[in-house]
C-alpha cells in the first residue's frame, strides 16, 4: 500500500475513534452518568476542534511535502490521545483531596508561582519533590546506602562515559559516592567541602578524586568563616572545564543551593550536564520562603532537566501543618536531560 492510502486509513480510524470516545461511546466510558447539556456542548466543540485538525492534516497528505508532513505527524497525535494536558484530577474526599487539589506535583515550568496562594505554594513544594516526570531505565546506587549515596541513571544516553567528569558539592568526610563513581564509571570527579577545614586545601585522594577546599554559592567571595566560595562558572574556570560537558553535579550544600542555583542557569554554566542530583532543603513553609525556593526550582525545569528519582531524607523528618502524609526537610532530586551530545 502506498503511504498515501495508510495515512488515509490511518486518519479514518482516528476520526471514528475520536467521535467515538467524545461521545463516551467506548467501553471503559460507559459508566458514565446522564450528560447535562454543558457536556454535549463541550463534546460538540471537540469533535469540531478534531474535524478542523483532521482536514488540515488531511490537505498537508494530499498537498504537502514529506518534511511537513513529518513536522505536523507528532502534533497530531498528541491532540488526539487524551494525553496530560485533558487529564481530569478526581479529588475524592478524606485527607488527600486538599493535596490533590492545590499541589501541583508537575508541570513546574507552566506555572505562575507569584499568583499561587500562601496553601497552593506550601502544598505544590512538598508535592513537587516527592514525584518524577521521567523514567530512567537502569540505575546503579554509587556510594553508601542512607546518608551520602546518590542513583546514578545508566542509560545509554545520559550514562557517564570516560572520559567524564563529575562534580561533587558537599563532602562532609564521606567520599563513598565519589569514590565509587570514580572506581565504577572511570570518572574524574572533583569534590568540593569548603567545611572540611583539616584537609589541605587541595589533594588528590586518588588517580581519580580531586578535593578542593573550596564551596559552591551565588557569587565567588570568602566569607565570615574564611570559606572560599565560587560560583559554578567560576570553578570551571579555575579547573579549566569551560565549555566541557560535566556527566554530574551533586550538590548537598545545606541551602547555599537556593543562592547557587540561579547564578548557575543564569551563567549558562549548567547547560552542559547530564545529570543533576540536589538535595533541596526546606527549613519552613511560609512564602516568603517558599516562593523564592519554588521559583529557584523553576529555573532548574526551565534549564531542561526532568526528574527521574525523589528520594526522602529520613535524618531530616519534618511535620508540615495541612500536609496529611509524612514529610522531611531534605528531599534528594535526581534530574536527567536527555538527548546531549556528549
Ligand atoms: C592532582 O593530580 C593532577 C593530575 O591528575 C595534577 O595536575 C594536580 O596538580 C594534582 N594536585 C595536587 C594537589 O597534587
Ligand atoms: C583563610 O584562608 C586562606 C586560604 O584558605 C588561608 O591562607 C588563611 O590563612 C586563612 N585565614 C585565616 C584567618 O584563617
């Protein structure tokens, strides 16, 4: 059969089947109560929407070209397939349905956080950090179990290669995730604890594992305590990794990630890394600390990075008033950004 006529099948069964299921006709929808009119209408304005999508899909497969064609293929299916965008929250009743209505557990990046309420930004926060967008197929724990290990994605796309390099934000005498990522995957990974003020200011514990004595924050400075303190872009320079790919950072940096995030999208020093892991730290939940954190968290979507594991410190168990299930102040975020070209 020619590509022509498939398409043409192809459009038939869409059609049909969109009627079908705007009209709750399918098994599966038949439970449906009796429609009010406001139902009719909106399934009246659907089928037009769908007819008006179809029609000019249908004149880009008699007129079109191949490459149009190809461009407009992924759209369609999505207005067809009852995806994300039409999913419909049944809030139930009981403890959950507050949750369930006013934290938004996705979809960061649409949202605009100065107009959510002081209840919506409290429930979206702890929302937020306790669920992932995407699924990453094999993952290996490096380092210890509890405290100080991360999950690092190892599929093919987003896996460390050597040779790579990680960077490791927050020691606190526990080496076991960088040393295992070093031994596992032949990364070069350069830890950081401006904390740590017993060690030399740099050394190398092994081939591999490089300490500095130095921390990551918003801007490079030294402060109060004599800590040296560096921007993301700025410790590229200092280790000559301007424009390098880095396969990992792992921050767990006892808040100065709130000041250190911006800086690093702003900077464009985050654009080439593979995988993020933060721990997000969440001492309170009032606005004035939650909107600034939730827009840092934002900015972290907006550079393209997507969840694939939310981990729960329990050294951290926190109880957040109106939040029915059981919180900490410390959630550990593993983000990946798929398809970069290593
Ligand atoms: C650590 O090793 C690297 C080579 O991998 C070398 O360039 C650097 O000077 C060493 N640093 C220290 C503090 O010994
Ligand atoms: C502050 O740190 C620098 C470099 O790490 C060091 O040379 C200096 O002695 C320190 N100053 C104080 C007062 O500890």
């Amino acid at each position: 059969m020619s590509t022509k006529v498939v398409n043409t099948i192809a459009i038939v069964s869409c059609v049909v089947f969109a009627v079908l299921m705007t009209l709750h006709l399918l098994p599966g929808s038949l439970t449906c109560d009796s429609k009010t009119s406001d139902d009719l209408q909106e399934a009246k304005a659907r089928i037009k929407e769908l007819t008006n999508e179809l029609s000019k899909f249908k004149s880009l497969v008699d007129t079109g070209s191949q490459g149009e064609l190809k461009s407009a293929q992924p759209n369609i299916q999505k207005k067809f397939s009852p995806g994300h965008e039409n999913f419909q929250e049944d809030l139930g009743s009981g403890p959950l349905k507050l949750v369930r209505e006013k934290g938004y557990a996705h979809d960061l990046v649409k949202l605009e956080l100065d107009k959510l309420t002081d209840e919506e930004l409290l429930m979206t926060m702890h929302s937020y950090v306790d669920n992932i967008d995407v699924l990453c197929r094999r993952k290996f724990r490096m380092g210890n179990l509890g405290d100080g290990g991360w999950e690092v994605c190892d599929d093919p796309d987003v896996r460390p290669r050597d040779p790579c390099i990680v960077y490791s934000f927050g020691i606190n005498n526990d080496f076991s995730f960088d040393d295992d990522v070093a031994t596992v995957y032949g990364c070069h990974v350069f830890s950081f604890d401006p904390s740590m003020t017993k060690m030399p200011e740099a050394i190398n514990r092994s081939d591999k594992v490089h300490f500095h004595r130095i921390g990551l924050d918003g801007r490079t400075y030294v402060n109060a305590i004599n800590w040296s303190l560096y921007t993301l872009q700025d410790i590229r320079k200092k280790l000559g990794h301007q424009g390098e790919v880095i396969d990992v950072i792992k921050m767990d940096i006892e808040n100065s990630e709130w000041p250190a995030i911006p800086e690093m999208t702003e900077s464009g020093a985050f654009d080439k890394v593979k995988q993020l892991f933060l721990e997000y730290h969440m001492e309170k939940t009032d606005r004035n600390f939650l909107l600034p954190k939730l827009k840092a968290i934002q900015l972290v979507e907006k550079a393209g990075f997507k969840k694939f594991y939310a981990h729960k410190n329990p050294e951290c168990k926190f109880s957040v008033e109106g939040f029915p299930v059981v919180r900490t102040k410390c959630y550990e975020l593993h983000y990946l950004k798929r398809w970069l070209p290593h």
